[in-house]
C-alpha cells in the first residue's frame, strides 16, 4: 500500500470509522518533521511526517500530547494514531485552527494551572527528543541530580563529541560540580512540563483560546519552562505578569534560568553547531561567576 493508504488504515482502526483520506497537501514551519493536512469523511487531521526510524519519536510526542492534555485551561492537539511503514512513521493528531489573537494573560495562566499537575520524582515514564537529540526521562528523586546527569551532562558529552573547545567543556564540569549552590534553599515541586516552549509551540485558536504543542514533555522544575520563553522572546509582559499572579516565582529564578537556557544552547550547538558553543561558554561562565 501506499504512504497514505497505510495512514488510512491507521485512522480507520484507531477511530473505527471508515471513510475516504483526501490529502490537502503540506504545511510548511517545520525544521525536523514533515507536515500535511488531510480530509478523513468530514475530520480534518494535521499529520507529521519522518522516516520510519522517527517512529519512537512520535510515539513519545503523542504520549506526551495525553500528558499535557491533564490541563484544561490550554488547547492541545489530541493524538489519533502513530504509525510506520518501511520507508516513513507517522502522527495524525487532532487539527486545532489556530491563527487567531488571544490574550497573553491567558496564556500565562493556563500555564501556571498545568505547571500545578505534578507528580512525586523528577523525569517521565518514557524518554523523547528536543528537537532530534534524545532527551533521557528516567525518574529521580533529586532534582539537581537529574539536571545534572539527565540534562547537562548528556548535551555536554554530547558536544565533546561535535568537537566543542577544551574551555566549555572544562568549565562545564565545574560547574556541574558546583550545580547544589544555585539551588541554595530552593527545591521545586515536579511540575508537568512542556520542554520545549518558545513562541514557535504556541500559538491562538480563532476564539482567542491559547494553544500548546510540539512537546518535549517531563516533570521538573517549573523554572525551566518559563526559562525558554525568555531565551528567544515572543511571549510578553503581560503574560509573565498572569503568570507570577497565579504562581510567584522564586527569587532565584533570575540566575537559574540562564542554567535552564544553557540546556537548549547546548543542544542547539550540538544540532546546528555554529556561534552556539561560545553562547553557551558564556552562560557557564556567568553561572560560575554567581558561585564566587
């Protein structure tokens, strides 16, 4: 069978409707993954498209969308099935109609009411992607020891390996080292988190309803989703203000989220390569410097 002809056949089971599959053709955006809209009898589905090793990843993001899916106060894309042939893997989700103008406010709230879904550890039941590079999930008690060794440390061996300088790396592994002393006082809640939020994963339904997808979901500290939001900008003052009014942040989060961000520099080096590993020498050597 064909591409979309297997794709059918995934929609007809998991809804357990037959109907005709018109294809609409692609959406553009995307930097990983393909995408089109498809016309199943009278549902219109958003699909993401990838080789078949891409399987694993759309099934983590799919698990991911049910997770999110705990907040009621966001829009999020409800999975329809995930799938694979020889050549391509598959996910058909729910098509929001987004492109309208809403409140940043709403936003900030509803992402304060999803950042109170918590669980007891730090981690999730599966590990995912940021972006293409695998992102370890395993469950632990410690929120230090999980940013150190599930985050840092894996995106900093990781650039090791991409030919990163002696400096980063050297620097790196003190300040891996010396990671408890931002935390002096402070140990957040695990907290239901999208993983990867910049202004390109929101978006407003024409209603003015805000929208969250695109995931690279986990439970950890709150701080490092609303981190990303300010590494590359777009959500605004009004939305930080809803946010704090409905759930203060700590007042160390101005220092911590520059060790939140240097994840995502990491990992943009590691993906792009580029100016990004001087960026984040120096990110670590001002989180180093707040140490002395």
């Amino acid at each position: 069978m064909s591409l979309w002809e297997n794709i059918q056949a995934d929609i007809e089971s998991a809804t357990g409707m037959a109907a005709a599959l018109e294809h609409h053709g692609a959406v553009g955006g995307g930097c990983i993954n393909q995408a089109a809209r498809i016309r199943y009898g009278d549902t219109t589905y958003f699909v993401k498209l990838n080789s078949a090793s891409g399987l694993d990843m759309f099934t983590a993001e799919a698990q991911g969308l049910e997770e999110l899916r705990q907040c009621r106060e966001l829009k999020i894309p409800a999975p329809v099935c995930v799938g694979s042939d020889r050549q391509s893997a598959w996910l058909v989700m729910e098509n929001l109609a987004l492109g309208g103008h809403g409140s940043a406010a709403a936003l900030g709230e509803g992402l304060a009411a999803m950042h109170r879904i918590t669980r007891e550890a730090y981690g999730w039941d599966i590990d995912n992607t940021i972006g293409s590079t695998p992102q370890e999930n395993a469950w632990l008690d410690d929120w230090i020891d999980f940013w150190r060794a599930r985050r840092l440390r894996f995106q900093l061996d990781l650039a090791g390996r991409h030919g990163a300088g002696r400096a980063l790396m050297t620097r790196g592994e003190q300040l891996l080292d010396e990671l408890p002393a931002l935390f002096d006082g402070y140990t957040p809640v695990a907290s239901l988190l999208h993983g990867d939020l910049w202004s390109g994963n929101y978006a407003y339904t024409p209603e003015g309803d805000p929208a969250i997808f695109d995931p690279a979901v986990y439970y950890g500290d709150r701080e490092a989703d609303l981190a990303m939001t300010e590494l590359f900008g777009g959500f605004g003052r009004d939305f930080y203000a809803a946010y704090n009014q409905a759930w203060p942040v700590d007042t160390g989060y101005p220092v911590r989220k520059t060790l939140y961000n240097l994840y995502h520099i990491l990992n943009h080096y590691n993906l792009f390569g580029g100016g990004y590993a001087s960026q984040a020498q120096r990110m670590t050597e001002s989180l180093l410097s707040e140490l002395r």
